[in-house]
C-alpha cells in the first residue's frame, strides 16, 4: 500500500512486509503499528503550507474573505482553468528547506520560467504541482528500490482538493483514491479499539471503520508533466550552490 500527504508538510509512505532501507538515506525507515510491518517515507517540508503563503502573500486572503468569498476555493478555481504545466512556470518549493530526497537545510524555494503571460492562477497552478513533483521526487526513490505502486491513496487537507488530486493522479501517472473519513485521530481511535479488543485484528478493524471515497485517473494528456518532472529534478543540483550562498546571505545579515 502507498499513500500520500498533503498537510503542511507532505509525505509519500509505502508499507512493506520485510525490513528495508536506502542506502543513500534519502527517505526513511521505520517501525509500522502492525507487528511484523515496515514503512518508507519520503517527507516534504513544505506542502499546504505553500500554498497558504502564496494566497497570504498575493494580498487575497483578506479581500475575498470580506466579499464571503473562500479564497482557497476561489484561487484553485482560477488555477484549474490553467493548463497543465501553468505554461512553463515551475515552483521549487523548499520555503523551509527540504528533506527527501535532498536531505538539505539550505534549500531555498523558487519560480523558475516567469514571464509577462503568468498572472496569479498560474502562481497558484504551479505552486500545486510544485508539491506535486517533489512528492515524485520520494516516489521514483521507493521505485527505484523496488516498490511497486499502481496506486495511492491521498490524505490532508491538500487532499480534498479535487483539482490537486487531479495534479497528483497526473504527475504521478497512478490511480489516486480518497478516504471518506481521514481525522488524525482516526488511526489512533482504531489502534485503541484493536488494544481493547473492540475488533478481532488489524485487518477486522479497517474492515469495519474505514472507507474510500472517490478516485482520480491520470488523464491522457498528462503526458507534459513527464517533460515538466526531467526539468524539475535537474534544478535544484544546477542551483544547489547560488541557493545555498543566498541561505548564507541571510543568516549573516538577518
């Protein structure tokens, strides 16, 4: 099973029946509550959050809430109407450094191909698959090491945005499924009924509590995003060092 993230941060999580790592460290290995079971992840340090601070800093937040306007709702809207690849606008999103698969605390973010045809919605485009392409960052490492992922299933609040799991589905080039309840708590409420003996198993438990809701399929044009990803990856070692003398630059001056 493979499922993502989109919270604040984002995370890529594969669950593995025997013990396995990265020789590189570029995602993790831990412990799974079901005996016996692993997982990887692959974690992100700016997800949802990106998009939180492009709409803040657009000066839109304030202005469409006083016209009772979401501006979430409203800002994807507009976004959706761009096509896919916001027209050769990409988004490095390292606001707060990043981990998977760069392990790097002097990662800075970036957009990378403006110009005078780009206006907010596809601000909004790229920052989404952004997030996207570097949750693809950690996926192609757990298919690198062998896992095998035909689909996923997405969590988080950047989850229950149709046009975002569209982006995912796309970039990812999977089957994307939802599930219809998704609290944080959710998990621990089911762990403490297995503890108390409420369900017979792990497997009794999820059987009775959980349920998926809808799905996106990759589209058949998502073929740009191929394109789009080999461009992606290469920026950030061909910016490595101007990122990290920026980083640099501000801590010294403050």
């Amino acid at each position: 099973m493979v499922s993502a993230n989109i919270g604040s941060a984002g995370q890529v999580f594969a669950v593995l029946e025997g013990f396995r790592t990265d020789p590189r460290l570029r995602i993790h290995t831990f412990c799974h509550a079901v005996p016996d079971t692993w997982y990887m992840q692959g974690a992100i340090l700016s997800a949802g959050i990106t998009l939180d601070w492009l709409i803040e800093k657009l000066g839109l937040k304030n202005l469409l809430e006083r016209m009772s306007l979401n501006p979430y709702d409203e800002l994807v809207k507009e976004a959706g109407r761009v096509r896919r690849g916001a027209e050769g606008l990409i988004f490095l999103p390292y606001l707060l450094g990043e981990r998977s698969p760069h392990m790097d605390p002097d990662a800075r973010g970036a957009f990378i191909g403006l110009s005078l045809t780009h206006g907010r919605a596809h601000l909004v485009r790229a920052v989404m698959e952004g997030v996207a392409f570097a949750l693809r960052d950690s996926l192609e490492v757990l298919r690198e090491l062998g896992v095998a992922v035909s689909e996923i299933t997405i969590r988080g609040g950047g989850g229950r945005i149709r046009l975002w799991r569209q982006i995912i589905a796309d970039i990812f080039n999977c089957r994307v499924k939802t599930v219809a309840v998704e609290e944080a708590a959710f998990g621990a409420a089911i762990l403490a009924g297995i503890g108390a003996k409420a369900y017979r198993g792990f497997e009794d438990a999820i059987k009775k509590t959980v349920r998926m809701g809808g799905a996106c399929e990759p589209s058949p044009e998502r073929g740009v995003y191929d394109e789009l990803y080999e461009v992606y990856r290469s920026l950030y070692p061909a910016l490595r060092n101007q990122l990290h003398s920026l980083a640099s630059i501000q801590k010294r001056r403050g």
